[in-house]
C-alpha cells in the first residue's frame, strides 16, 4: 500500500498494526492427570486472614448462581441488537458490576458514598442524580417501566444493549445510509457517549469517557474468567480504537509487542521495551488536549500516576494542618465514574487518588499540598485514596489493586513523617463504623470519628495490606500468589503477549480447586496449539495484568523466587522473568516430569542463573525488582496440555 503522505501519529498507528499479532483457535483435549492422593499444604501465608477466606467462599458460593443465568440474557440481547460486537455487553457488565446484580439503598453500607450516583442493576445503569438517566432513556426506548430496567436483570442488559445501539447507530451508518456491521475497535466513541456521564462538559470529561471505553475494551482484549464472570477474549487493535495520545494518556499496555525484535519509533512517539506502552518523545505540535489540559502527564507527587485534576470547586487549594494521615475508601462506583463524578462542578467532593481494580492504574486528581474532600472534618491531614468496586463485592479488591495502593501509600511512609506504614491497621474487616485511636495513621473511612460511610468495609484485607505496607514484618517466605480466591497477579490469558508463539487464543489461565499443590486451589493453565503456526511453543504468562509496577516487590538480597509446577504432559519446561533496573532478565529453564508436582527455584543474587532478555545484562542488579512472568516452553504439539501452578513464593 502506499502511503505518500503520513503524519507521525498516522505513522504510529500504522507501524502498531503491523505488530500486533493474532492468533487463532484451537485443538482436542489430553487426558487430566491423577489427583487422587491428598495435597499437603507446605507454605502458609503470613498474612491470610481466615474469617475473610470464609466469607470469600460464601460470596462466591452466592453468586455463582445468579452469575449463571446472565449468558443467556446476554444472547438473547446479541439477538434483538446484532449491530454490538460480541462480548462487548459481558466486557460492560464486568467494567461496571464485576457481573453483581446491583440494587443500592442510600443508607446501606455507604450507598451514596461520594453523593456519587448510583449505579443500577448488572449493567451499572445510572438514574440521574448527576449523571445520565440511562434508566428512564432504555425504558423508553423499550417501552417497559423504569422499575423493571432496575429490578430484572435480563431487562437492565436489554436496557444497556439498547443504549449502545443507539450509539453504534449514530456512529456506523455508511456513505448510502445502511447499517456497518461493527467491530470491538470500532466501537470506541460508541462507548465513550454511552458511559452516562455528565454531558455538556466537553473536553472536561473526554480522559473519563475514553477510560470507560478502554476498560471495556481492555477487559475483552484480556479476558475473563473467574468466579462465574466469562468475558471472551477478542484481540483489540488498539491503534484503530485510540488516537496514540489517547493511548498515551490511558498509559495502555502493548504486551502483544514483540520486544525483542519490534521497535516503534518516530519524531514524536516511541514505545518503551521494558514498560511496553506508548510514550511521547516530543511536544505535541497543536495537540488539542495537551494545549487546553496536562491530563495525562506524569504526576509529579507520585511518578507512577496519571495527573487528571478534579474540579477546582470539589476541593481546597491549600492545607491548613500537616499531612499526618491516610483513609482507604471503596468508591462504590467504577474507576471511570468516580474520575468523572470528582471532575463535576457540582459533586463537592473528591480524594487525592482513584486506583482501578483491574491492573492498579493510579489517577492523581488532587495535589498532595491540597485539601480533598473525602472524610469530613479529618480532610485537612489526610490523603484519600478511592479504590474502584463496591464494599459488598469482593470481585474488586485484586492483587493488583492491593499492589498499586500499597506502594502508593508505601511512597507517603518515606516522604511524610507524620505517617509511619507500620502504624497501619492490622485487625480484622468489619462492617459499620469502627473508629480508631489516632495512632492508627493508615486506616479506612468507617475508623475515623464523625462519619456516615462505612467503606471500605467487610471485605478489604487490612492484614494482607499491612504486610505488603511492611515487607518484612511477614517473615522470610512470603506467598505471592496461592490462588485461593482468584488468579491474582496472573490475570492475563497465556496467549496475551506478543512474545509469546505457537499457542492459540483459546488457551486459558483460570483458577481450579480440584488440581493443587497447597491449599485448596491452583492456577490452571491451558495451551492450546495455533494451528496455523508450526513454532515450538513460549509462552509468556504476564504477571502483574502486563504492568509489572503492579507486583510485589522483591528484595534481591538473599533473595529465591520458586513455585509448586505440574505439567500434565511431557517435555515441558519453565523460566521465570524479572524486572530488574536496567530492563528484563530471564532466568535458566527447568525440566519438568510429567504428571507430578515439581518445585522450581531461582537465586536472585547468582547470575548464573539469569540470562540478558529486553534491555537486560545477565544478571539480577537491583536492591528490589518485580516480577514480570512466567515462562513455559514445549515443542509444537497439536495436542491441549494442562499445567498447574501453585504458591509462587520469595525467600529471603
């Protein structure tokens, strides 16, 4: 094709679509290994909490049900709407209900936390009170009482699939007036319009909506599977669905890239091998939304953050005490929402950072020096940091949630001296209001004096919080993930990264509690073969949701990094990568035997043991790196081979 005249972003959409890889479908099963004989646990957690483990289990034994039936109202809205790509409605669902039938009352467990508006039903449709009223709009357009969009769950996604239509319509009518079938990239600013937020506020509002857009796109790029909750994965071609600033803003991950081989540079844009996102090189010549707002820029009270200011009128800008404390909150509503909601003129409140549930993004909205208003008459010493989900949902406390938030606050501990991160709270979760000496500098809204909410309630780890705000205080082995309650860091598919060949997009990474080493679950990983490829299989099982700011940091000191592994299948092999300071090592491989758990181990400090991968130097260099996957390799099969992970652990 040519292509005479090409603008530097054109040309960054064109190199990004020339290394985006695809993969195809997959092949027929092998047999399960024996699981007969019983699995004795050989690590415990230090900072497992077992009441919260039950109520974990009693959650997801609630739920499963009710999750059940939703498949079915989704097919039948693909059905009456054809013109919405598939998956887009299971992707909305997850994006705003973690797939939870929600039902809000103003006084119960901070319903109106933020005077934020509700969110109804599993498609988390709003009625007004600030934002859109996508209830009474689908009502009409179906012609059913408003109370039936609220209360019937296949009614609420035959509500949002008539929405989204409504705006696919408006987007995809061709040059001679006929409906475009769409596709998931396509649908972008369809997705954006739909997100119900405030209207009328231009520019102001653009970073939210394009976030709405790009989580539920985000969400079937990746895919889900876990508790009940099925998102098909669909590759995204994200230079098709975003403007490189809008991807640059949203700091989205390319770990589809092949780093090794693949570089994306031009005047103004490159994309970073260690970090695998789009970076700006140079100004942006006349770029609307630089020019008119530093959405997007680093944060400069914490780097890791994108800077998104709140309304000046939903905050203070100045301080009138020192900054001598922390408050934890659930937003009660998505991490898009909340942003949006914080930039309304009319909301009066906001907090210092949102973190998103689903890899640990942080949006900074107001400045450290400056007044939030999150927690009444304690705003004038605290920082607030609001975490995407809803208290009575556990789906939304992630690993990389818990990861992100921890090193945020870890960051205060070391820059403030009025907060000491072993002054956190280290007791049980509880519902209601608790309230907490003074001492207690990192605690939740519900344990300050004078409050109403009571979030982030029953369901948040403070003793898994304090361990990761103390490193050390868990001991020498410390459990990064047991997968107990969720995949945890590895909630990516195992088809994910561009580094990765020979598997198909079919192979999956989910959550099993029949097949263990430890505890009651593992992590199953199925590969499935691409059967339009013959290359031997690598597969890259990303940690972290491909960010890999979002894991545990590892102390190299000492330091041995290991797992419980079983191959159901011969001629297996398994790696390790690590993020160290000067780019990516990855480690020697270890053979495994088939149909048998073997335990594999690395020593952080032997470089014998590492090898130079993106960017690296053979050997781990760094005081603290992270985590970035899990590496497995087998010669090209036509065949489906499970392997089985469990409690991947550092030793110190």
């Amino acid at each position: 094709m040519k292509t005479p005249h090409m603008t530097p972003a054109r040309l960054v959409s064109t190199v990004l679509a020339g290394l985006i890889a695809t993969t195809a479908a997959a092949a027929p099963p092998t047999a399960r290994p024996d699981v007969s004989r019983p699995a004795a646990p050989d690590f415990a957690a230090p900072d497992a909490d077992p009441a919260l483990a039950l109520r974990l289990q009693q959650e997801e034994t609630r739920l499963r049900p009710q999750r059940a039936a939703f498949p079915g109202y989704f097919r039948q809205a693909y059905a009456r709407y054809p013109s919405i790509p598939a998956g887009t409605l299971e992707a909305i669902a997850y994006v705003q209900s973690r797939w939870m039938h929600l039902q809000p009352e103003p006084d119960h467990e901070g319903g109106s936390h933020l005077h934020m508006p509700r969110a109804y039903g599993v498609m988390g449709l709003y009625h007004g009170e600030g934002f859109a009223d996508q209830v009474g709009e689908a009502a009409r357009l179906l012609g059913v009482p408003a109370s039936k969009v609220i209360a019937d769950p296949r009614t609420n996604i035959l509500a949002a699939a008539a929405l989204l239509d409504r705006e696919i319509s408006a987007s995809q009518i061709s040059a001679s007036g006929t409906r475009a079938k769409s596709e998931q990239d396509e649908i972008a600013p369809a997705l954006a319009r739909y997100a119900g937020f405030a209207t009328g506020d231009g520019e102001v509002q653009d970073f939210a909506r394009t976030s709405f857009a790009y989580d539920v796109l985000l969400a079937q790029d990746r895919g889900v599977n876990d508790r009940g909750i099925v998102v098909p994965e669909r590759t995204v071609r994200w230079e098709r669905a975003f403007t490189p600033d809008q991807l640059i803003q949203q700091k989205a991950p390319f770990v589809r890239l092949d780093v090794e081989s693949d570089r994306v540079i031009t005047d103004q844009y490159a994309i970073d091998p260690v970090s695998e996102t789009l970076q700006r090189t140079a100004p942006a010549d006349g770029d609307r939304l630089q020019a008119s707002s530093d959405v997007g820029i680093m944060s400069t009270d914490y780097g890791p953050a994108i800077w998104n200011p709140a309304h000046s009128s939903n905050y203070t800008a100045s301080r009138s005490a020192a900054i001598s404390a922390v408050t934890i909150h659930t937003a009660q509503g998505s991490y898009a929402g909340t942003i949006s909601w914080f930039k309304n003129a009319s909301a009066n409140v906001s907090a210092h950072y949102v973190i998103r549930s689903s890899d640990g993004q942080v949006t900074q909205m107001v400045r450290n020096a400056h007044t939030g208003w999150h927690v009444r008459n304690h705003n004038s010493y605290t920082l607030g940091i609001e975490h995407e989900g809803y208290v009575n949902n556990s789906s939304w406390y992630t690993t990389a949630m818990y990861n992100s938030s921890s090193a945020l606050v870890r960051s205060f501990c070391s820059k403030y001296s009025g907060i000491s991160c072993s002054a956190a709270y280290n007791g049980a979760a509880s519902s209601g209001i608790n309230v907490l000496p003074t001492s207690v500098k990192i605690k939740g809204h519900q344990h300050f004096s004078g409050q109403t909410h009571t979030d982030p309630g029953i369901n948040w780890d403070w003793k898994r919080y304090y361990t990761l705000l103390n490193p050390g205080s868990g001991g020498t082995t410390k459990v990064l993930d047991s997968f107990e309650s969720s995949v945890g860091h590895f909630n990516t598919s195992p088809a994910y990264s561009g580094s990765t060949t020979g598997i198909s997009t079919a192979s999956s990474a989910t959550r099993n509690c029949t097949i263990r080493h430890n505890g009651s679950c593992s992590l199953r990983v199925l590969l499935k073969d691409n059967p339009n490829s013959s290359a031997n299989w690598a597969v890259r099982l990303l940690s972290g949701s491909g960010s890999p700011s979002n894991n545990v940091k590892l102390s190299r000191s000492n330091g041995r990094i290991g797992f419980w592994v079983y191959a159901a299948g011969s001629g297996m092999s398994v790696a390790v990568g690590i993020d160290d300071s000067d780019g990516t090592e990855r480690s020697t491989t270890r053979s495994l035997a088939a149909n048998t758990w073997t335990y594999v181990e690395w020593n952080l400090t032997n470089s014998a043991h590492w090898n130079a991968w993106v960017g690296g130097n053979g050997a781990i260099t760094a005081s603290t790196v992270t985590l970035d996957a899990i590496w497995l390799y087998r010669a090209q099969t036509s065949y489906d081979v499970n392997v089985y992970i469990d409690n991947v652990t550092i030793k110190n």
